[in-house]
C-alpha cells in the first residue's frame, strides 16, 4: 500500500514544489534577466500603490469627483496643474490617479470570477468527457463565437452603465478563455501515471480534480491570467469610452478619453494622458505575463 500511495503523492505535487531553493533561485534568475518584464512589474506596483493612496496623496482630492472650477478650464500642463486640466476645471493628474483603482480592482475581479467560474466548469468537461463535455463546452463554444467587446457591450447597455454592470458583463463572457484552456489541460493531465494510481487507490472524484490535476496546470493559467488583466482592463475602458460604462462625473480612464476628445487638438492633454495611462498598464501586464512564462520555464 505504501509503495503505490508515494509516487501519486510526488506526482501530484510535483507542479507546486518541485521549485525548491536554488530551483526558484534559477526561476528569479530567468525572470529578472526579462528585462521589459522587470521595469513593468516596477512599473504595476508603482500603480498599485499610487491607487490605494490616492485619495491622501492626489495634489486636489475635491477633483476626484464633481467638483467645478470654470477659472481653470482646459489649463495645459504647468507647474501648477502638471497633466492639465479638464474641461471642468479638474486635475488631469489627480482623476487618472483616482482612475488606477478602478481600472485595477476592475481587472482584478474580472479575472478572479472568471478564474472560478471557469476552470471548475473546464476540469469537469475535461475529467468527465461525454454529455458533461458535450453541455460544457458546448455552452463555452456559444460564448466563444461573440467578439468579447461585442457582448460585454450588449450586455453593459442592457444592465444600464455604472462600473459595477461593466464588471459583470465581462465575468459573465470572460470565463470562457479559462474554461477552454483547463479542459484542454484536463485531458492531457489525466491520462498521467498518477492519476491512474490516485483512482486506482479509491481517491474520489473531487480529490483527484483538485488535487491530482488542478496543480498541474496552476503555471499555465497563472500566466493566462496576467496576460488577459490588461486585455480586460482594455476593453472596460472601450466599453466606458462608448458610454456604456462609468458615467460622469467618475474618474475612469476611459471616460475621461471621451469626454477629452470634444476638445482635441487643442486641449490634447485631456485625453492624451489617460490614453497613456492605459496604454503603459495594458502593456505593463502583458510583458508581466511573459516574463511570468519564463519563470514558470513554459514554452
């Protein structure tokens, strides 16, 4: 009994702890010699606590939400106002400031649902096969032949725009990305030797799902889930541009985009700066995930 329950119990965990001392050692190395990866994970971090601190911190709190100041409409960046102001009067710096918590616990909470929603729904398509697989990923394949801005959209203007519809439509479609990559993941995994032992040693379904196979594929979608935060963060902020998200007066960047175009070229800075603000998280995130793929060592 003995000699059968060992290589089940190395096997299974083999995914989680084979990175012993110096093996992280070597997995830190290849991380941090990703240079692009490094400068960008600064870069989230510098977000990250800028988002938290921002109401104590932003150079004119009162800009965060409604406040008007018409004496200092569309000012250019200055010494004063460093990114400008806005077409109220506001603080260019201080809304984008205030819009890096909403686009990051957007994307947070977008990419957690889908996680469990998603990979639960994969690894039972995947271990079950048959009319489970057939219901499963039938279901997933339906929301797979919509463009993801396309239905988040349909689905944002039917719950009506507030960051919190925005939020839901994409968990409701984005789980897909992950259902799809665990069942592919499922059906490899449990062909292995030792899943085959941990049935053989009567362990139930639902040890074998979350403790045989789950572990196994944790690198692969840890790195999907870095790849696809900014992605989401992306389309949020193109739900919001097309007004179907935040609504006036919030801080999010991807309506201060919109409301900033009405005054391009002149007043560029209104929406210039909170394009930027997207393009450098979105960005950072996706080389995150690439250096996350060499520390993980996948191909």
């Amino acid at each position: 009994m003995n000699e059968t329950v060992l290589p089940s119990q190395q096997s299974s965990a083999e995914p989680m702890t084979d990175l012993g001392p110096s093996e992280m050692r070597r997995a830190l190395r290849r991380f941090a010699r990703n240079v692009p990866a490094m400068i960008s994970l600064t870069f989230i971090l510098l977000v990250l606590v800028i988002a938290v601190l921002a109401p104590w911190i932003a150079p004119y709190p009162d800009d965060i939400g409604s406040a008007v100041n018409f004496r200092s409409r569309l000012l250019p960046p200055s010494a004063e106002f460093w990114l400008g102001t806005d077409e109220a009067g506001r603080d260019v710096l201080t809304r984008i400031m205030s819009g890096a918590q909403l686009s990051l616990s957007l994307g947070l909470v977008v990419i957690a649902v889908s996680l469990l929603v998603g990979v639960p729904i994969g690894i039972m398509a995947g271990y079950y096969g048959g009319w489970t697989a057939r219901i499963l990923m039938g279901l997933t394949d339906i929301f797979s032949s919509i463009p993801a801005l396309v239905l988040a959209l349909a689905i944002a203007v039917v719950l009506g725009p507030s960051i919190g519809n925005v939020m839901l439509s994409l968990s409701l479609i984005w789980w897909r990305v992950f259902a799809r990559i665990a069942y592919g993941q499922t059906l490899s995994i449990k062909q292995e030797d030792f899943v085959s032992v941990a049935k053989a040693m009567g362990a139930s379904d639902l040890h074998i799902m979350l403790r045989e196979i789950l572990p196994n594929m944790t690198s692969t979608i840890t790195v999907k889930a870095a790849l696809d935060a900014g992605s989401v963060i992306l389309v949020a902020t193109g739900i919001s541009f097309l007004g179907a998200g935040a609504s006036p007066p919030t801080s999010e960047w991807g309506l201060m985009v919109a409301s900033g175009r009405h005054y391009l070229p002149d007043a560029w800075w209104v929406s210039f700066f909170p394009g930027l603000a997207i393009f450098l998280t979105v960005m950072s995130l996706s080389l995150i995930g690439d250096g996350l793929r060499d520390f993980f060592g996948e191909d």
